[in-house]
RNA sequence: GGACCUGUAGUGUAGCGGUUAACACGUCCCCCUGUCACGGGGAAGAUCGAGGGUUCGAAUCCCUUCAGGUCCGCCA
C-alpha cells in the first residue's frame, strides 16, 4: 500500500464498496454526536466523509484533533444507505470508515477559518495566503488560471508559434513606466532593470529569425496599484510575428481567444470573429472611450453642428462652442417614464464628475410629429428636434441627453454617462464577452502640461505614413499601425505592427525630441539590429491576468494570483521588501538614506 | 503625492453619546450513534487600531497618527 494515499478525496464511488483504502487529507470540519464522529477529509480533488464509533481506539484522538490538521487514514469504503446519501458531493453515496489513523501534521487554532467562505480583511488573507488559498473559491480560479495559460501555450504551440525565455536582468528602457532596478555588483554604480515587458527582446527575435514568438513574460513596472493592476508584476500572453500585417495578427488570435472564452467561459456567449474594427477616433465619438463596453448597446453622436445653427437657440451651448466645445448626445431610449430625479441625478453626477452637467430632452410624438420636452426644450425649434432625433437615432418615448464641454471632457463624461444610461436601463448584456479591435490610433499626442508631443502609445509602431510625407503632416493626425483588443469594456492588449525602418525610426522619435544620437544611445541595441536585415514584423502582448480575471468573473487581481502583493507593495507573508545588511549594501556599493520620521 | 471608505473577542458582524459592549462562527467543558452549515447545555475570551481632545459621561463626536482597501495622479 502507498504511504500516503491508495485514492484521493475525490475518487471513492459505491463500485469501491467494501474495499481498504487510504486517503490523506486535511480534516475539513468534524460533526461529533459523542457515540460516533463524522470528518470531512478533503485535499485538492475534493471531499470524502469519514466515519468513526465510539468503540473505536482513536475516536478521542479525533474527537480532539482541530481542523486543518492533516492526518492519514486507512480504512473500509461502506455505502450509504438511501436516506443518507449526500448529492452535492460527488462521494456522497460512501463513506470511509476508520480503522487506522496517522496523524500527519497538526495544525494549531486557526487565524482564518478555511470552512466556509467569510469574508476576511485583504491583510489577514494575504498574511495566511497559505490558508485562505486552501479555500474553495480562490483555489478554483487559481486552478483556472493554471488551465488557461496550459491551454494558451498548448494553441500556440500548434498554431507554429516558439516558447523563448528572454532576460529578467536587462536595461533600463527610456519612455513609459517607472522601471525597477536591481543594482550590479560587478559593476558598481551601475544598475540592470526589471523588464517592463520583453518589447525590444521580441523584436530582436524576429531579426534572429525564428519568425513566431511567444511567452507567458513576467513584466515588471514600479507604478502603483489598483484593484485590476498589481503593483510590481504581472504577466503577458507576448506574442510577435514576421511577415505580417495587422490582418493576420487579427486573424491568428482570433480563433484563440474565441476557443479561449468559449471553453472557459461559463456557457457565456462569446463574439463570433472577425471581431469588429473600430478606429480609435470613431470609439471616442461613439463610446466616449477607446475601450468600449459593447455589451452596451448604445452609441453617443455629436450634434455640435446642430447646437450651433438656428434651429437651437441655447445660447449657453453657442457660446461653448464658440470657445471650442462640442456637444456630444447620450441616448436614453423608453425613459421618459423615469421619474424626474432620474434625469436631475444624471445632471448631479456629472457636475461631481467636474463637468458643467448634463442637458436632456424628453421626445414624445403627437400627430405624426415628435416634439421635445423639458427644461431646455423650449430652445429648440421643430427642424432642431427632427435633426436630433435623426442624427441620435431615436424617437417616440426617448429621451437624449447633451454633454457641451471641451472635447476630451466631453468624450469622457459621454462615455461614462453612456455606460450609467444602459446600466440604469438595463441594457447591458452580462452573459457574453464581446470583443472588438481599435485600431489606427494616433501615433502622438500633445501633452498640454508640459507643451509637448509625446508618444500616445508604443513608440515602436509603424506611423501609417510614407518617410517623404512624414514632415509634411500634422504629427498629431500622424495615424501608427496600432491597436487594441478589447473585451467588455476591457483592454486586455496593445500591439502593433513594428516600426522597422531605420531611418523612420529615427524620424519618429525626432518628433519627440529624441536627436540621432539619443536614439543611438537609448535604443542602441534595437537601432543597431534593424540594420541588418529585418523582416517587417508586428505583435501583440495580451494581459493574462486580465484574461483570468474576466473568465473568471472577479474584479480584483488579487483573486486569481497566488501570492500577490499588496497596494503598498509589500508581500505580507514573505515580509517583502525588508532591509538589509550593511554587508550587503556594501558589496552592492549602495548607501540608504534614512528618511525623517516626524 | 492627493481624495474617500474601513478598523469592536481568534474570525465575521451589530451597537454610532448614558449601568455588566450584543450576536454568529471558532475555542474549552458536559450531553448526544446518522450528520453533512449536525443538534442541546454551559464557560472562557474585547483596555472597541493607537494617542490626544470635547463632555458629568466616548466604541460612539473632533483632531492627530497607524494599518488595510477603493479611486485620482502614475500605468498599456
């Protein structure tokens, strides 16, 4: 017989009757009736019950033992009779009756009960993650996670595609993220970074020529956390190709997240592919954001141009608009019947939200003609509520609200209100995971802080211009081979196509006051691979823990990792970061400097 | 760096100016041979995160501070 286990815990059916087994397991919870004593043995495949009478000689010992402990058992699969049958366990038709017990390890009173599913403090469950990881519900989504990343490496093995490891200690690279640096021995005074995702590794594979690259890649920022963001690390499905165009990224991940979702999605309906391309400026004027939710039925129109002609006589809008806003509409389609505070708490709210507010119009038909009420309805004339209804695609019973401010404020109030409109209305359809791509984003944008450009996304896209033309146009209308994928209003990647032209990719960073010899230095080894022979190559790099996340349905990251830290950025169980010796410091040529504790 | 929320026996919660701070789970003791959130009876366990203030009186109100969380900034 095996020393710990002839079954696991989950194994025994009525077909084992009559048979000795062994089982090893942590002692779930105990029902004791002083004559006779049931424990649950559980371990990672599930529960058995196990049954001890009095007349047994380690009864008092398991009448003591405390839960969590682990013991072995070796004992007699009996069957239940009928009426006690337990249906929610899979070996609720048997039982295992005691003969010989091993008390493994013993556990002491508990911190953190992992019986049932309290909800504990974020601070207690990461300081016993040990325990709380025992747990039902967390032990699942690790579990699933684990499935989706074998799954994920397994699609894109046969999809062709090569597993690399690319380096943890590397350098420092200029443009996003704070990095984490870990200081050089060898070389004193100088530091590695922690890579904040393998970018310029994978590109560089692509020039070495092995054509398709992928990696679960730790990526590692210093920024801080939210609830969705682990501060420190997370990690990418990293993925690049050669010889592509963003079609045929599009149409290799496809299929890959359409199997994904649909074999771990829980029955919810995933999109059908080709996913829908949505161009960065067409998701900001329709959904207010470039990661629109679309489970979200509805679509956000600008009607500044109706505000500011004749039909329109709102003179607070015109002088808006005159100063350069815009009006976006939010439409609200069969509320007119809300009650009135459901209208003033829309207007409320985006006053908190720092904007002006929001203006509605209630639409009714009365003879064959739609006619608006409310507040600023009188402003309108009758063209100017037949061309809102037009443009806003709505009618009888609708209702449409207006957002006038400056165009970033007014894309983002627009979308927010977009999505409280649909949730107030229930419109949103929770039981699908629906996917699109924004593609063709700006290249840059102006940072109006410091009045400068800067790159809006990944500086190493291809610009969606011709080198002669580059100097001639507008940086700001420059388009790059750029894109996300997005899923419920999730972004769960960027890619793109690589910029992979040497002389464009110094004209690229020119534009961000990056001189030839900055970029040399900076960029030196990526530059200096490009002028060997490089196949125009693209990728894309979506979040795993994202995926995880929306698989399996939780709204924090720390419920599918298995040893997060915490916002502050400290790992409560192994006492992360913590000080160190001066001896160490030494060797490292590192001196600290105490901070005033006042 | 900023804003907000939370902090009460081992654990989860209630109490939100007025005698011995309540309930549930857990722990300990007693009873119980068919439970599966077993049941019944009893006991121990809390200077109400810490410090200061207001008040005749503070878990409760105020200030400071610490810890945790959420968001903004930051981040793809």
């Amino acid at each position: 017989m095996h020393k710990y286990r002839t079954h696991n815990c989950s194994e025994l059916r009525s077909k084992h009757e009559n048979k000795t087994v062994k089982l090893s397991g942590w002692v779930h919870r105990k029902r004791d009736h002083g004559n006779l004593l049931f424990i649950d043995l559980r371990d990672h495949y599930g529960i058995t019950q196990c049954v001890i009478e009095n007349s047994s000689e380690n009864f008092k010992i398991l009448e003591k033992i405390k839960p969590e402990s682990v013991i072995s058992i070796i004992g007699k699969v009996f069957k239940r009779n009928s009426e006690n049958i337990n249906k929610d366990l899979p070996t609720g038709e048997i039982e295992v009756e005691f003969k010989e017990l091993q008390i493994l390890s013993e556990a002491q009173e508990l911190p953190m009960p992992v019986f049932g599913e309290q909800n504990y403090p974020e601070d207690t469950r990461l300081k016993y993650r040990f325990l709380d990881l025992r747990r039902q519900t967390i032990h699942d989504n690790i579990i699933l996670r684990s499935k989706i990343i074998s799954f994920i490496r397994k699609k894109m093995t046969e999809l062709g595609f090569n597993e690399f490891q690319t380096p943890i200690l590397t350098a420092s690279s200029p443009e996003g993220a704070r990095d984490f640096l870990v200081p050089s021995r060898l070389n004193p005074g100088k530091f590695y970074a922690l890579p904040q995702a393998p970018q310029q590794f994978k590109q560089m594979i692509m020039v070495a020529g092995f054509d398709k690259y992928f990696q679960i890649a730790p990526c590692f920022r210093d920024e801080d956390g939210r609830a969705d963001r682990s501060p420190g690390e997370h990690y990418q499905l990293d993925m690049e190709m050669s010889f592509v165009e963003k079609e045929d990224i599009f149409s290799t991940t496809e299929p890959l997240f359409f199997e994904l979702f649909s074999k771990f999605g829980n029955g919810k309906k995933v999109s059908d592919f080709p996913y829908k391309r949505i161009s960065y400026i067409d998701s900001m004027l329709q959904y207010g954001t470039d990661k629109p939710d679309l489970r979200n039925p509805l679509k956000i129109s600008d009607v500044t141009e109706i505000f500011n002609s004749n039909e329109i006589k709102l003179d607070i809008f015109k002088k808006q608009i005159n100063r350069g806003a815009i009006v976006r509409a939010i439409p609200a389609p069969n509320s007119i019947k809300k009650p009135r505070s459901f209208f003033d708490n829309l207007n409320q709210w985006a006053k908190d939200e720092g904007a002006n507010g929001l203006a509605y119009l209630l639409i009714t038909k009365n003879k064959g003609k739609l006619i608006g009420s409310g507040p600023i309805a009188k402003f309108f004339s009758e063209n100017g509520v037949n061309q809102i209804t037009k443009k806003c695609k709505i009618s009888d019973g609708d209702v449409v609200f207006f957002s006038c401010e400056k165009q970033q404020i007014a894309e983002k109030i627009s979308g927010l209100a977009r999505q409280k409109v649909a949730q107030e209305l229930n419109l949103i359809q929770y039981n699908q995971f629906h996917f699109c791509w924004i593609i063709d984003y700006p290249l840059y944008k102006y940072n109006e802080e410091e009045k400068k450009i800067e790159f809006s996304h990944n500086p190493f896209s291809m610009p969606k211009v011709d080198y002669e033309e580059f100097d001639k146009k507008d940086p700001l209308k420059i388009l790059a081979e750029q894109y996300d994928l997005v899923c419920n209003g999730i972004e769960l990647s960027s890619g793109a196509i690589r910029n992979h032209l040497p002389k464009m990719f110094y004209k690229v960073f020119s534009k961000v006051g990056y001189s030839k010899e900055d970029v040399n230095r900076k960029f030196g080894g990526m530059i200096k691979a490009l002028l060997y022979g490089t196949p125009p190559h693209g990728g894309m790099a979506p979040g795993i823990d994202r995926i995880v996340m929306l698989l399996a349905g939780v709204e924090n990251i720390r419920e599918i990792t298995l040893f997060p830290l915490n916002q502050n950025a400290q790992d409560l169980l192994m006492n992360a970061p913590s000080e160190t010796t001066d001896k160490q410091l030494k060797e490292l040529n590192i001196k600290t400097i105490k901070k005033d504790k006042n």
